[in-house]
C-alpha cells in the first residue's frame, strides 16, 4: 500500500502488555512480535527496556539482532528513559537503564533511543536540563544512535515547542525530538506548526488517532483509547503534509494503544495498525 518504511513502536506488538501496571512486559516473546510485525509490511522495530531485558536473557543480544535482521526490521528504537535530569536514588535508577539502552543500542545498531521529562510536572530548570541532555545526547552518539524527547501534554515538557527550546539550549546534534501526533493534537498545536519544526531536530514521528473528547485524564485517555489512524478526529492528511514539508520521510512510526488493540491477536493488531496507517502514506 506504500513505498515509506513503517516503523510498529513498542506498545503495537506488545499483546495484553499493560502500560499503565507496575509489570509492564509484554506477555508475547521478541520472535513473535518481530515476525508478525514483518509479515504486516514494518521495517521499523520499538522495543520497551522491560521487554529488552528479557529478550537478552533469552537470546542475547547477537540473537535479538539476527531476529530483527531475519525480519527485515532494520530501524530499531529503545524506550523509554526517565529521570535522565535527576539526582540521588532517582538518577541511579535512571542510569541503570541508561547503561543498559546505550549498550543495546550500540549491539543492534539502534537508530534512538526514546525519554521524556517530568510525568509529574516538576520544574524544569533550562539551563540544568540542558546540560544533562547534551551530556546524554553525547553518549548516544558514541554509539551511533540519537536520543529524541517525546514531549508529553500531561509533562513539563508539553508541546513540540518546549522539546525544541529544550534541545536548541541543549546545542547537541545526537538530540531531538519525537513527534506523537496525539500529542500535538491533545496540546493543541496546530498541524501547520510542525512545517516549520527543523528537519535535523526530528528524531522520529509516530501516527494515530483519537476521538475529540477525552475521557478520564490525558495519561487514561492515551493509553486506553487511541484508535486507528482514520478512525479518530485527527487531521491526519494536514499532519503528514505538515511534516513532510518540514522535510520528513520515514520511518513513520506507529504506535497505538488501546483496550481494543490490546485484546487482538498480535498478528493481527499489527495488521491493522500497519494497513491503516499505510493509507494515509501513498
């Protein structure tokens, strides 16, 4: 149905995996996933630190990238990483994980790695933040991979242009941000604004929909009731236009999460989720 690389994100072929849960690996093994991801047309591959875990003890992480080659899933992206700004026993939690992505990234020759800011809406301090992102953004690059943020209405780093303002200071190459359409819709950014988000500071973009109305809070709201790309009130065709005159051309992630999606047999979740959002990428 098209030509451009579809790239399933994590929660897509993650089964019952349950994000909003203290445990939230995903009940179906990396083979399965990367297999019924490939037999729906992906070339693209996200992976949740949890699910990266147990995929190394099952078959290290030579075995994860002959999975993923065998599959022909050659964009990789690692999420997520929270507290990278921290200090004390928040930031040696964070970069236990840290430790672990970078070094997965640099094995199967990741494209990003994807982290967020503050889910509780602290104060971001620029110039303090900036710093821990360029020195992050940094490490990434040493091992060939970039780090986009993924800004989050619900976060202290809420729209598009609070994850720019937050990169530009931070002056490193290696950072940028992800663009989740519902994030942009639920902030209310006007598809029109994303024309002119700079191409070098896009790290990756990922398609879906929603209906108009929340219901329950933004974080209930995303991880319950995104629906397919066409079954929402997304201005989809403006958003596509939008970013591929910011210079955008793939891999287009695909990231739905929803009861619904959650309750299909992964082969075909990541069918739909594939053919609907290939529609809109003639």
């Amino acid at each position: 149905m098209t030509t451009e690389d579809l790239l399933a994100t994590c929660w897509t072929t993650a089964g019952a995996a349950d994000p909003a849960g203290a445990d939230q690996r995903s009940p179906l093994g990396l083979r399965e996933r990367a297999e019924a991801a490939s037999a729906a047309g992906f070339t693209g591959f996200g992976l949740l630190h949890a699910d990266l875990l147990v995929a190394e003890r099952e078959h290290g992480l030579a075995g994860i990238r002959s999975i993923l080659a065998d599959n022909g899933l050659v964009h990789l992206e690692l999420e997520a990483l929270a507290g990278w700004w921290a200090d004390g026993p928040p930031r040696a939690a964070s970069d236990a994980v840290r430790h672990d992505l970078l070094r997965a990234a640099e094995a199967l020759g990741a494209h990003h790695l994807k982290i967020h800011g503050d889910v509780e809406d602290g104060p971001l301090h620029l110039d303090v933040w900036a710093g821990e992102l360029a020195a992050l953004a940094a490490q990434a690059d040493a091992v060939g991979a970039r780090v986009g943020i993924e800004f989050l209405p619900w976060s202290n780093v809420r729209t598009v242009h609070d994850g720019l303002r937050l990169v530009e200071a931070a002056g490193h190459p290696a950072g940028g941000v992800i663009i989740d359409v519902w994030h942009t819709e639920r902030a209310h950014t006007p598809p029109a604004e994303l024309a002119a988000v700079p191409l070098s500071r896009i790290v990756g973009v990922e398609l879906n929909d929603a209906d108009a109305l929340v219901l329950g809070t933004l974080y209930e709201d995303t991880v319950r009731r995104r629906r397919l790309c066409g079954e929402g009130s997304f201005d989809l065709p403006g958003i596509i236009t939008a970013l591929r005159t910011a210079g955008w051309s793939g891999p287009w992630g695909v990231e739905i999460l929803s009861d619904a999606h959650r309750a299909l047999p992964v082969h075909e979740a990541t069918e739909t989720a594939y053919r609907t959002a290939a529609a809109f990428l003639p």
